[in-house]
C-alpha cells in the first residue's frame, strides 16, 4: 500500500495489508499456532478456525502463556469462598489446565499438541515493562512464586522475567513454524491478553526472514462487547464501535456443526462457565473475528502520523462521583522531529491533583538482543514528571514534557529509547493509583524493516 501525503503530513499503514490479503484460514500444508493468555481464550477466539484449519489438512498447535491462577471470580464459584493460600491458587491453575486439555480434545486436539508456559495470571505486562536484565523476577500476588511453578509447564521453574517469556515463545513458534498465528489483541482490556500480543510480535521481529506468518488478532476483553450477552448463533460478531474504522478486520463465518462444537468445548472450561457463562456463550456466534491495527511508520527526519486515540474505556462499575473525576485519554499524533519521538496527547480535562499519566515506550533494533533495549516509562502528574528505564530513574531533562492546556507533548530522545527501529507505544491514566482510561499498545516503525 502506497503512503497518502497531505502536505507535510504522511500516514503509510504497515502491517495491515498482510492479513487483508493473505489467505486467513489456514489449509492443506498449514501449520495454526494458537497463542492463548488464558485456558477458555483459545476457544473463545479461535475454536472455529482450529476445526476449519483441521478440516483444511492443516497442523494445529495450542500453547497457553499463563495457567489462569488468578481468575478470583473462578476461585468464588469453585470454593464458594475467596482463595488466596498459594497451594490453593496452584490447584486453580492444575485444574485450568485439564479443563483446557479437555477443551482440546473436543476440538480433536491431542495433549501432545498443546504447550503450556505457567506465566503469572495478571503479572506478565508487568514482567514485559519492569523484569529485564538485573531486575529481580516477578512475584505473583497470589500465588508468591517468582518461577514457574508446574510440572505440566514447558519448563519448570523458569524465573518470571522478560528473558525467560521470550524465550520460552520464541522457542514454540520456532518449533512450531506457523504459517498462520492466532493471538490477543493489542488493545483487549486484559493486561495479560496485552503482553502475550506485544512478547508476540518481539519474537516474531526476531525470527524475520525464517518464519513470517500470518498474524491474526482476537478480541476478548473490550466494555459492554459483545452485545447482547448470552447464546446468539445466528448473530455476526462485530467488532466494538469504536474499533471498527480503526482495525482491519477479517470475519470467519461459522457453520452449525462448528458453533456446536465451539459451544461444547467451552463447556470443557466448567470453572469459567460458572463463573461467567453468558459472557463467554456470546463469542458463539455466525463468525468469529480477527483483526489488526495497521502500524504507523515513520521513515523521513520530520514527519507526523495523525491518528485518533484508541481509548480503552475504564470500568463500567464506577459510581458517577468517580465517573466524573475520570481523566479520558486519547493520542492525537506520533511525530518523528530529528533526533526525538514526540507523542502528543490529549484529555477530557486537566490533569487533578488525584490523576496521573503514565506514557511507556519500548524500543526494538535486531541487532540488539530486546532485554538490552530500555524500557521507558514516563510518570506525568499535575505538575511534574520523571521518566525511569524500568525502575532506574532518568537523570531530569532525559524527557521533556510540555503542557498545553488539555493537550501534552512528550519528547524523547530516540537515544533513550537505544537507537531502535521499532517502537512500542501504550498509556495509561490512573486516578488515585486506580488505573482508568488508557491507550492499546501500537507499533511504530522508524526505519524501513519488514513487518
């Protein structure tokens, strides 16, 4: 696709065009690989393409990033009372585990065709932007390990770092050598379905060249979506409103043997059926739904890539006094202007005394192994701010930072951020340290590599 230059200003869409044009369900020769944050998010997203796949001639593999430990709703229904005794949390994730065996043989999918990490639930976005190089390992809230602690997993006993998630997905996907990758979406509202995207496309810019597959992006998580709750098969799946123009989507259409199918391998998920089965027999629909947001390049000295923010809306269970202190979160632009990236940004008010903004930046260069690349994180309150390389803090002036009203521009030194090619772009903003509205995570290209 040829970039549209309307004066200074161009917007070149990078990555999009590959799923657009290329043949999404996989066939004859294919090999699927199925990355899931969670046991039930394979089925949820992808259980129709798996049987299409299989039904093609196609290899399938399923690997899982966590054991979903930390699901508490599941622990509510399960034990009819809160868990939180690390034995307790470990049997939890035990038995998602066998739940998602199960679930795979419903699909005709042996035990030998799935791999399992044992990630922390809810911890791996914090391990992606806070637990490289020397930085002690993660340490779950629930279960209060820092390593992988089942026997069932890929290896167990691996500490909860960056190094050791890359290089366990690293090694699947180089196992594996998929043709067509299934995968969270950039901006689903779980942390988790977050990271495994972003781990994602890191180990496939590391193995450009041998293995370039096809991406393909599933929702899960995303306010009041989808709509309405509850078994609808003959309904489409959509994508949420505010997403639909700003993703490029691919729909799988679903006979009635294959939403059958679907349906009872999510019953082969019993602890999340109980704890949420209209939300989860939503996703057995006409179709199921893949899509991307195009990355956004930026090739010349001085060029600016103009888009509308994609704002993750914060929970719906807010009263209306919190609702009203909530600060709203939009990009409007990412420029390249010399030797810095500058991020401009835009609220619904100004910065309280009880907000804060918190802007993360994270480098990519193939030459570089990525866990030697800084991870940026600027902490933007009413009046100040300071930017940390993880939890290293930034001598001030590293970062600017100016203020406009309800608009800001951030300002880095691309030198910060380790001369990268690639930029991972997310924000959020917290109220109280609860965090609210936030950005999904894009990609952004500085110099002409392949997607």
């Amino acid at each position: 696709m040829k970039g549209r230059f309307v004066g200074l200003l161009a917007l070149v869409l990078v990555g999009s065009v590959t799923m657009a044009t290329a043949h999404v369900v996989p066939s004859s020769g294919d090999r699927l690989l199925v990355l899931a944050p969670h046991p039930d998010d394979e089925v949820l997203g992808c259980a129709g393409l798996v049987q299409r796949a299989r039904a093609g001639g196609a290899s399938v593999h399923e690997a899982f990033l966590t054991y979903g430990d930390a699901n508490e709703m599941s622990f509510l229904r399960w034990r009819r009372h809160p868990v939180v005794e690390p034995k307790a949390v470990r049997a939890m994730g035990e038995l998602r585990h066998d739940e998602a065996v199960a679930a795979a043989r419903v699909l005709g999918l042996a035990p030998a065709d799935l791999t399992f990490l044992g990630y922390p639930d809810f911890g791996t976005l914090v391990i992606l932007i806070d637990h490289w190089r020397d930085r002690p390992a993660y340490k779950s809230v629930l279960s209060r390990v820092t390593a992988v602690p089942y026997a069932s997993a890929l290896r167990p006993g691996a500490p909860y770092s960056g190094e050791a998630v890359l290089r366990d997905l690293t090694d699947v996907i180089r196992r594996v050598r998929p043709t067509h990758v299934c995968v969270s979406h950039p901006a689903d509202g779980h942390p988790d379905h977050r990271a495994l995207y972003l781990f994602t496309r890191i180990a496939l810019w590391d193995l450009a060249g041998a293995i370039d597959p096809v991406v393909l992006p599933y929702l899960v998580h995303h306010p009041r979506w989808p709509l309405p709750l509850g078994l609808h098969e003959d309904e489409a799946l959509d994508p949420p409103s505010d997403l639909a123009e700003r993703a490029r989507w691919e729909r799988v259409a679903l006979d009635d043997d294959e939403r059958e199918t679907k349906l009872a391998a999510l019953r082969a998920h019993a602890t999340q059926m109980r704890a949420g089965e209209a939300m989860l027999r939503s996703f057995v629909r006409a179709n199921e739904l893949f899509g991307d947001f195009p990355g956004l390049a930026l090739h010349a000295e001085r060029v600016e890539v103009p888009f509308e923010g994609e704002e993750v809306a914060p929970p719906g269970d807010l009263t209306d006094e919190e609702r009203a202190r909530l600060l709203g979160l939009a990009t409007r632009r990412i420029a390249r202007e010399g030797a810095d990236l500058v991020v401009e940004l835009a609220f619904s008010r100004v910065l309280g005394d009880a907000t804060s903004v918190r802007v993360h930046l994270l480098g990519y260069r193939p030459d570089r192994p990525f866990a030697a690349m800084p991870k940026v994180r600027i902490e933007i309150g009413p009046r100040r701010h300071a930017a940390f390389d993880q939890q290293l803090r930034l001598p001030d002036g590293a970062v600017a930072v100016e203020r406009r009203g309800r608009r800001m521009l951030v300002r880095v030194p691309l030198a910060t951020l380790g001369g990268p090619d690639r930029v991972l772009v997310g924000g959020r903003t917290t109220l109280a340290d609860v965090p609210m509205a936030g950005l999904p995570w894009r990609v952004v290209t500085l110099a002409r590599a392949a997607e």
